[in-house]
C-alpha cells in the first residue's frame, strides 16, 4: 500500500505549484519480492527469533485434538510422517482465519484472486473486478489502481458499512477522482470466463436490473472464516459457531474450560492488535487465574485507504441504539490548517457525543495519516471525556490532531 502510494503522489504533486514529476511501468515481480522480504524479516525478528530465547518448543506439522473432553491432548503429524502426542494443562488455539468467498454460481470454476493471493501476481492486471466494499475490498481496490489497473468495485451495499455514511461518501468521491468505478446494491448471480478474452465476466443485479461487467482477474474481498477444520473439536468438547468460529466467554475460555482461543479464530474482530491482547489475556488467565475480560469499547479501526478512515467508539447509529441521544459534530477537512498546507482537503472528523452529558461515545476521521487519530481517540474516551474538556486542551497547530479541537 505505501509503495503504491509513492507512485500516486509522484502522479498528484501538480497540486503543488512548480513541482513536476513522472513516473515508469511498475515491476511487479520487484515489488512482490519487496513485501516478501519485508515480511520474513518482521516475521523472524518479532516471533520466529524469540522462541529459542523464551525456551519454547516448537513442532512442525499438522495438529489434531484427540482424547475426551475430561482428557484432551493434541496429536501432531510431523513434515516426516512421524506423529507426536502433546499433553498439556492448558491448550491455546490461534489457528487465524482465511478469505471466504460466498456461494455464487460458477465462482468454483474460475481462478479468482483473494486478498492473499493477490499479492502474490507477477504483473499488473490490465483490469480488475473486485466483489466487495470493506476494509480489504477498498485498499486492494485502490492498490492495484494506483499500480494501473482498471477497477471496478461490485458493492452489496455501502463502502465501510459499519462506519459512518460520511465515511462512504467521501470514499466514493475519492475512489472516482482515481479512476475507480464503484457500483453499489450490486448482487452478483453468477460468474464465468469468457471463452474470447480469457477475462471474467460478472453478472449482477443492481437497482432491480441486470448489468455486465467484465475484467481481466477477479478478486474476491468479502470477508474472511475462522480455520478451525480439521481440528477435532467436538471431540474435546469444544462448541463452535455458525461461521466455524470457537465459541468463547469474555475471558477467551472455550466450552472446555482447558482449552482457549486467541485471535480470528474467535469469530471477533479481525485486527493483529486484537489477537495479540488476546494472547496475553490468555495467558494471565490460564496462568495466574487472574479473570480478566476482553473489552471492545474503546477498540480502534482503520482502513489503510488514501486518505485513510480511522474510527474508534459508537457511531452515531450504534449510539442511538443505545439509547443514547446524540449531539454529532462533523468538521470538513477543508477548515483544517494541517490539510490546507497538505493541499488535501478530502475528509472529515465526526464526535459523536451524549448530549446530555458532553462525554464524547465514538470519533471517525477519513483524512490522511486518520490512523494516527485513533489512538488518541482511545484515549478520549477511556478518560471518559467530554466536548468541552477537549475543546479547552493544548493542541499543536499545523497537526491532524488538532481538527479534535477545533471540531469541539
């Protein structure tokens, strides 16, 4: 996403007066190989390093529970064949999630792009369809327009569905100044290749009619399951839901009271940040029996679009019902000084507040660099703050951060 950034700005800076600049084809392969490396270095360094240095074991291969719910013990198929039982007081499952597709006919038969193994393509497509308006759908849509291909966004409903409705009104004015198509109420019925072109074709009905739309690759971005096949689970007793979710308390206990769950495999948002507190808390309760619950209040959210949406709290739907009464202030980005010196105004910052009290409930931002907003906005409303005590704290000038007070 950065990388693709680079290349926008070096497209936009007309917005600068006197300054020119250009830009070449992109080296798919060059950038892919980038990202790999990247991602191997954080990985060895934030994980794979640290195991000797905390003396873990670590065994490689395929896990299955075995035993009774009384007994529970994990049986684990080595790369060499070779089976080892593990015994333990306590189990944790951090099996993750993986990108699921819905039931749509003929989907089985094409060789469709999820958010994984899109970036993994060796060139640029020359277009793209991408099914669905959430937060992977909007930076994969935008990535591969920035990096030149035609996109077209098939949305069931709304950008970010589960934020703000300003969110998805500047998002589609933003999405349009770069090109990309976005076609909201699309049901898409059916899918098939196009024996000329070898491209894709997507039927969908929009606003009650049927519509065409065809591209070179197809990246299916609506969402993603818990991996808990395979694992054995009713075996030892532990429950999961509809979405193959492990089914856990406040404290991450499964039905079985030996065996937890961290992270997407719980069913509960799909962020890194949630599934490392979820770690800890695990082990402070398996450990020390400490009793501590997982608390979504104040969890914070961003979409890595340009700019950036970036939310922390109740919107003011959630609010209201609630039954909280609600007092909003939304603040375009164009009396913000920090975006007028950025020549970039595209954006708001909305509180959403009780009325009866000033306590702020909920922030959402789309701004460049919002995400940097959202750990102040957990701040504000753990201190369980109000309009007014905001309005009268130092704020830097020239800073995003400032528009929280001004907007006060």
């Amino acid at each position: 996403l950065a990388a693709a950034e680079a290349r926008h700005v070096a497209l936009d800076s007309g917005r600068f007066p006197g300054i020119n600049t250009s830009q070449g084809p992109v080296d798919m392969p060059g950038l892919i190989e980038g990202k790999r490396d990247l991602v191997e270095s954080m990985r060895s360094e934030k994980y794979v390093d640290l195991i000797a240095d905390y003396g873990w074991e670590l065994l490689r291969g395929n896990a299955v529970f075995a035993g009774s719910q009384d007994d529970p013990v994990l049986e684990i198929t080595g790369v060499d064949g070779v089976r080892d039982t593990v015994r333990s007081a306590h189990y944790l499952v951090a099996t993750g999630s993986a990108p699921w597709a819905p039931p749509i006919q003929g989907l089985a038969d094409i060789d469709y792009l999820t958010s994984t193994t899109a970036m993994e393509l060796e060139e640029v497509p020359e277009s793209l369809l991408v099914l669905g308006g959430g937060y992977v759908a909007l930076e994969q849509a935008q990535l591969f327009a920035r990096l030149g291909s035609k996109v077209t966004m098939l949305v069931r409903s709304r950008l970010a569905s589960a934020e703000e409705p300003e969110a998805d009104r500047t998002l589609m004015g933003v999405l349009a100044d770069e090109g990309i198509d976005v076609v909201r109420q699309a049901a898409v019925s059916c899918v098939r290749t196009d024996p000329a072109t070898g491209g894709i074709t997507a039927t969908a009905t929009v606003s009650g009619g049927e519509r065409e739309f065809g591209a070179a690759k197809l990246l299916v971005a609506t969402g993603r399951r818990p991996v808990t096949e395979g694992l054995n689970l009713a075996a030892v007793g532990v429950k999961t839901g509809e979405s193959g979710e492990i089914l856990v308390n406040n404290r991450l206990n499964s039905s079985n009271e030996r065996i937890w769950a961290a992270g997407d495999v719980t069913g509960h948002r799909e962020f890194v940040y949630v599934a490392a507190a979820h770690g800890s808390l695990v082990v402070e309760n398996a450990f020390n029996q400490s009793g501590r619950e997982v608390d979504y209040r104040h969890l914070p959210r961003v979409t890595f679009t340009s700019p950036a949406l970036a939310a922390v709290g109740m919107t003011d739907r959630q609010a209201n019902e609630a039954g909280i009464r609600c007092e909003c202030r939304v603040l375009p980005l164009e009396y913000v000084p920090r975006a007028l010196v950025n020549r970039d105004t595209r954006g708001f910052i909305k509180i959403v507040s009780d009325a009866a009290t000033g306590r702020i409930v909920g922030i959402t931002a789309v701004a460049k660099d919002a995400g940097e907003l959202a750990a102040a906005g957990v701040y504000i409303l753990e201190a369980g703050m109000t309009v007014e005590q905001l309005a009268n704290l130092w704020s830097p000038y020239l800073t995003l951060s400032e528009a929280l007070k001004l907007e006060s």
